[in-house]
C-alpha cells in the first residue's frame, strides 16, 4: 500500500510539472464544455420546435372548433383536424444526439392515408449528417483514448530512457507492480476527468438523476479499462518510447475509425435498401389510380363491398356521402396494398441494425457508441417505436372518424373534446444498453487477459 502511495504522488507530481500534460488538460476541459453545450444546444432546439408545435396545433384545433356554429359533416372536420404526435428527447439525449438529427422527431396525422403522411416526414440536411455531433458521447468515445494514450506511451519506457527505472526497481517493488500502478493511476485520472465532465453535464442540462447515470459511469470506466488493457499490451512489447506512440495511435485508428468504418461498408452492401425512389414511385402510382377510378360506379361498389367485408361495422351507404367515403375506403386499401413495401425497408432496416450490434463487438469504440445511444434513448430502435406509436395513434383516429362517416353521424361542437389526441408514454431503456455494457465487460477481460499473458511470456525472456 505504501509503494502504490508513492507511486501515486510521484506520478502526480510528474504530470503537474509537465507542460504537455497542462495543455493536454487544458484542451480536454474546453473541448468537453463545448461537448456539453453543443448537445443542449441542439436538444433544447429540438424541445423549443416541439413547444412550438403543440402551440400551434392548439392554436389551430381553437380556430377550427370556433367556425363550427352548427353540426356539420364529420369528414368537414375529419379532413382538417392535424393532431402532432411527438417523440420528445430524454434527459440524456444532451449527452449522446445519437439518430435523432436523422429521424423525424414529430409529425402532424390525420386520419387519412398513412403512408403518404410518413414520407412526407421532413428530412436531415445530408451535410449536417455528414459532420454528425460533436456531444459529450464524442468527447470520451474519440477524445479520450487520445488524452490516455498521451499520458501512457511512455508508461515504462521512459522510465527506462530517463535512467530511473533502476532506481525504483532498489526498492521492494517490481517492473510489473510498477505497470499496474502506473495504469491504475492513468485510469482514475482520465475517469475522474470524465466524471468530472459528466457530473457537469447533468448540472448544466438539468438531468434528472437516476440509475442512467450509473449505467452511463459504468459504460465509460469499462471503455476506458478497455483503452488500458491496450496500453498494458503495448507495454509489454517492452520497445522504445516512440514505437509505443505510434502504435498506440494505430490502435486508435483501427478500434475508433476503420472498424467501425469496415462494418458501416459492409452493412451498407449486404443490406442495401431499394432506392427510395421504388417506394415514392409506388405511392404515387397507387394514388393516382384512386382518382383514375373516381367515376366508376362498378368499382365503387366493389370497394364498398370489400370494406364492408373488411369493417363489417363501416358498412356503406352509397346514397349518402359517397365521395368521402370512397376516398376513405380506398385510402384505407392503398395503405394496405403499401404495407408489404413499408415492412420490407422497415425489416431490412432492423435486420441492418441486429447485425450491426452483433458486429460492434469487434470495436470497442462502436459498443460503447451504441451503449450510450441506448442509455439516451436516440437510437434506432427507439425511432421505430416511435413510428409503432404513430401506427397507433392513427388507428385511433380513423376509429373515431370512420364511426362518424359511415354511420352518417354529424359532428357536434361537443364532439371536439372526444376527438383522439396524443399523449407520450416513456419509454424504458432498451435491453440494447444491457447487452452493450456486457460486451464491453467481455473486451475488457479479453484485453486485459492477452496483457496479463503477454507480461508473464515476456518476463520469461
């Protein structure tokens, strides 16, 4: 315990005196403040959009409802009533954006066709996808290997360099107890470092602070464990300084950017989805033939008799109100038809993504992308039950409407409080965050385990 308290205030001492480390250090704070201003920045003006819109929606629902004197025809109604469904950013979202600047957070539904309303869903500015964030996740993901890997190049070479390797071998310690407290140290100085940063963006961002933080603490101890397990290998190939840098650098490039980058390639080719000009294509055809066919008697009655087999509770009177009512028959068919294409891109979407998490184990960097992705609720998975929920909702909506319509029922003033308005449920933290921080607790040990071997083959020689 004494040598390792030496140890401790001799290595503190070292890196205080060093100028290297101080602008290190320096850097480190600036570009994680800017991390954590960045990621509320863009958080806060996702949260400020959706204020903006639920405003608005009311705004909308009072001006409609203040026109409607009388009863009138619920598709009158039907046909103006928007009604925002949204996914609102967690607390966590601040520190890890993750996909949220590439899926749509919000859309306005009505209770018409709902495939048209989806892929009008407004877009990501490509350019901005291409920078992607600079959040907190970043910061410790990408920046931190690099701050480790300064502080530890040099963990036992430059021991032996400066000529004080011998030196503190005359004391009752060895080269390998040296390692370890050396490494120990560089640890909890990176992780206290991190600590520091995130207790700073849970202040900053006002996050409520409960188990997240935890797994979130737990993701980044292991990752950066796992950056020292590197160290230890490189260590103990026992070469100079130099060699040491570069390959550590090495190691950063292939774990942080060619990995990563290899199975973004691979995804892309083996699960490559149709141009997303085959599923506009078919929309617009499908919906072009609706109005083709606006005139034909014959295949109104068809469409009534199949809706009526279909909803044998919307059964149609042609006599009454056809026009809206073929519309909202065949709408409801022309989802139907489109639904194979929805689900194709969809499951080929997420089959992407099962593969993608399997594959993130050979990348440290990946998993714990992906761990905090999860953690923050920004990650794909999350943006497909977002789009459940839209499912949903507007199947509640086309309930309330087709009710009305095909049972030629009017529309009450009264009937503007029982129209379906969406409330959002949080959700819990997917299993993906489990998973994640359980492999990374397997390349951790895996490491570490090639390190320990490799420091007891060396000590042979």
């Amino acid at each position: 315990m004494k040598n390792i308290r030496l140890l401790f205030k001799y290595e503190a001492i070292g890196l205080v005196r060093s100028r290297l480390f101080q602008v290190a250090i320096g850097l480190l704070m600036l570009v994680g403040l800017y991390a954590i201003y960045y990621g509320k920045s863009e958080i806060d003006q996702q949260r400020a959009v959706l204020k903006e819109i639920r405003a608005d929606e009311e705004k909308k629902m009072e001006s409609l409802r203040s026109k409607i004197s009388t009863d009138t025809l619920p598709n009158v109604i039907g046909n103006r009533t928007f009604r925002l469904v949204e996914n609102p950013p967690s607390d966590w979202a601040s520190l890890s954006i993750g996909q949220r600047d590439i899926f749509p957070y919000q859309l306005y539904v009505r209770y018409y066709s709902l495939s048209r309303q989806i892929m009008t869903a407004e877009i990501a500015n490509p350019e901005k996808l291409l920078t992607g964030n600079f959040d907190l996740a970043f910061v410790l993901i990408y920046i931190f290997p690099l701050f480790i890997i300064a502080l530890s190049y040099n963990l036992i070479s430059g021991e032996r360099e400066g000529g004080t390797l011998s030196l503190l071998l005359s004391n009752p310690i060895s080269e390998s107890q040296i390692t370890y407290i050396k490494i120990a140290f560089r640890w909890l100085l990176s992780f206290g470092i991190a600590l520091f940063l995130i207790v700073l963006a849970v202040i900053i961002c006002s996050i409520n602070i409960n188990s997240t933080l935890l797994w979130w603490l737990l993701a980044t101890a292991l990752y950066f464990a796992f950056w020292m397990g590197i160290v230890l290998i490189i260590n103990n190939l026992k070469r100079n300084s130099s060699f040491n840098a570069f390959s550590l650098l090495g190691a950063w490039i292939v774990i942080v950017i060619v990995v990563p980058t290899l199975i973004n390639l691979y995804l892309a080719s083996a699960y490559a989805a149709p141009p997303r000009n085959d599923l506009t294509q078919a929309i617009r055809h499908e919906f072009e033939e609706i109005w083709a066919k606006y005139d034909d008697k014959d295949h109104r009655y068809q469409t009534a008799q199949k809706l009526a087999a279909k909803y044998p509770a919307y059964k149609s009177d042609t006599s009454y109100n056809w026009e809206d009512k073929y519309m909202l028959a065949e709408t409801d068919f022309y989802d139907e038809r489109l639904a194979p294409l929805f689900a194709k891109y969809q499951n080929l979407n997420l089959q992407k993504e099962s593969v993608g998490q399997k594959l993130s184990v050979l990348s440290a960097a990946a998993l714990t992308q992906q761990v905090f992705n999860a953690l923050a609720q920004t990650d794909t998975q999350n943006h497909y039950s977002f789009l459940d929920e839209v499912g949903r909702f507007h199947a509640e909506m086309k309930v309330f409407f087709y009710t009305k319509i095909f049972q030629n029922k009017t529309f009450k003033l009264t009937d503007f409080e029982q129209i379906p308005k969406y409330e959002f449920k949080k959700k819990p933290i997917s299993n993906e965050a489990n998973n994640g921080i359980l492999l990374l607790l397997v390349s951790v040990i895996v490491v570490w385990g090639i390190g320990l071997m490799m420091r007891r083959f060396m000590a042979d020689f």
